[in-house]
C-alpha cells in the first residue's frame, strides 16, 4: 500500500488484541488497543482511525453500542471502516450489522493474516469509494451526461423490458444500472459496494436490495420483451441459457446506455 492506514483495535481477550496488534502492524499503523468499549468510543473520537476492529463483546460498552455512538456523534465523512468480530453468527444479528453499514463482520476464531487480507481488500474499496465519492462531487457537471437523464433513460428502457415498476426490484435495479453507467468498477464489488450503496439509499439491507433484483430479473427473464431481450442480451437469450446473475445483467444495461451516450456524444 502506498500509505499506511490507521487502525484502532478493541477485543475483550487481551491474548486477542497482543496477536491483532502484532499481524495488522506489519501494514497498518495501529494507534490504540484495547479491550474497553466505552475506551475504544472515546479513542475513536479523539483519533479518528480509518479502521477500527472491534469485538461485539465488550465490557462497559458492546460493540454495537460503540458503532451507534459513534454515528450520533461524528459526521458521516468522519466514520471509520467498522470491521465486527463475533463468535455469534445468527441470521438476525448479520441482518442488522447489514443494516447499520458494519464493512466487514468475521467470524471467530480465525487466523489473523486473513484479517489482515481482508483490511487490505477493504482499504482498496475505501479508497475507490473514496475516489468516487470525490469525482461526483467535483465533476458533477462534466459526465458524459446529467444523473437525472440517466434515470431517465434507465427507467424507460426497464419499462420496455416489461419490468413491473410497482415492485422493489425496479427502483433497486434502475439505481445500480445508474450507478453502473457512472463508474463501470462498480459492478466488480456488487457485494461489497453497489448492493450497500442502494441500501443506504432507499434505508434496507444489502440482502433485501439482492433479492428483489433477483426477483425483478427473474420476472423480466421469463414474461418480458424478448425480442428487446434478444437484442441486449443475444446469446444468453438465443441458447435458452439460464439468466444472468445480477451483476452480469446490470453491467450489459449499462453498458449498452453509456455506449449509446458515448455515440450521441460523437
């Protein structure tokens, strides 16, 4: 990595934090270790960490109330990356992590150098996110074309497909095609960015934004234009393949938009 990023760590095992401190150094500056939840807070506010790896078992304060007081009381540019560990791994708790944006959760016990592989994929993401975040706000009127004419185009090239615009999976779809038109990486971290990113937008979870866009397509795939189909998709239609995945569905819609924005353009 070309800068070292700064890392707070918080476990209940002190055994725990001696091994994370010894591996995660060795790529990241780690300023504060501790196994406090209402320590780990105040450490968060004071040093602004780009990571913080916590335990949800904390004494004093758990690591949920760490990461919802930290969301009351910094702004959300100032977040850090949250990177959960918990030896509980039940549907609800993974739902509300989802929920409250946690980046990464990682089941104990594991070994910490795939910790370590994980932050390194996660500051990657951070970054790009970061970049993204950057060009729409200081190019937002040097796109290939305004937001607002993309949603446009999206929604009614959806609507010819015969998707039902009633239904979840049509708003989440129509977000992640725009989102792809504008940064096609976004498709190559569908799990990891794209689904949150909806998410936040329409306040559900990453889960619910994949299964209503499964539904969608599945509904498109089976009862929609298929002449319209044939065109954009030609041999996944033509060879009676099964439908494309997610990813592979949005990143054709978009592709096909910013081709026919690049031609207008020329």
């Amino acid at each position: 990595m070309s800068e070292k990023y700064s890392v707070l760590i918080a476990d209940n095992y002190s055994e725990e934090i001696r091994q994370l401190q010894e591996e995660l150094s060795k790529k990241f500056d780690v300023v504060s270790a501790n196994n406090d939840g209402i320590q780990a807070f105040d450490n968060i506010i004071q040093l602004h960490p780009d990571i913080v790896v916590l335990d949800l078992m904390l004494p004093g304060l758990d690591g949920i109330g760490v990461i919802e007081r930290c969301r009351e009381e910094m702004e959300e540019e100032e977040l850090p990356s949250f990177i959960v560990l918990t030896s509980i791994g039940t549907q609800n708790l993974m739902e509300y992590l989802c929920y409250m944006g946690i980046d990464y959760c990682m089941m104990k016990p594991f070994q910490p150098e795939m910790l370590l592989h994980r932050m390194e994929q996660l500051t990657r993401l951070r970054s790009l996110h970061t970049e993204i975040q950057k060009n729409e706000n200081s190019n937002r009127r040097g796109r290939i074309c305004e937001t607002n004419d993309i949603r446009r185009d999206v929604s009614l090239l959806a609507r010819e497909l015969g998707i039902p615009a009633h239904i979840k999976g049509y708003q989440y779809l129509r977000s992640g095609i725009v989102m792809a038109v504008e940064d096609s990486n976004m498709v190559n971290y569908i799990t990891k960015l794209l689904y949150p990113s909806i998410a936040k937008e329409y306040k559900t979870t990453s889960s619910s934004v994949e299964r209503a866009i499964r539904h969608a397509i599945d509904i498109v795939w089976n009862r929609g234009n298929q002449k319209l189909l044939g065109e954009i998709f030609g041999s996944f239609v033509h060879s009676g393949q099964d439908r494309p995945t997610n990813s592979e569905f949005i990143a054709v819609i978009a592709d096909r938009i910013r081709l026919e924005y690049q031609m207008n353009a020329s």
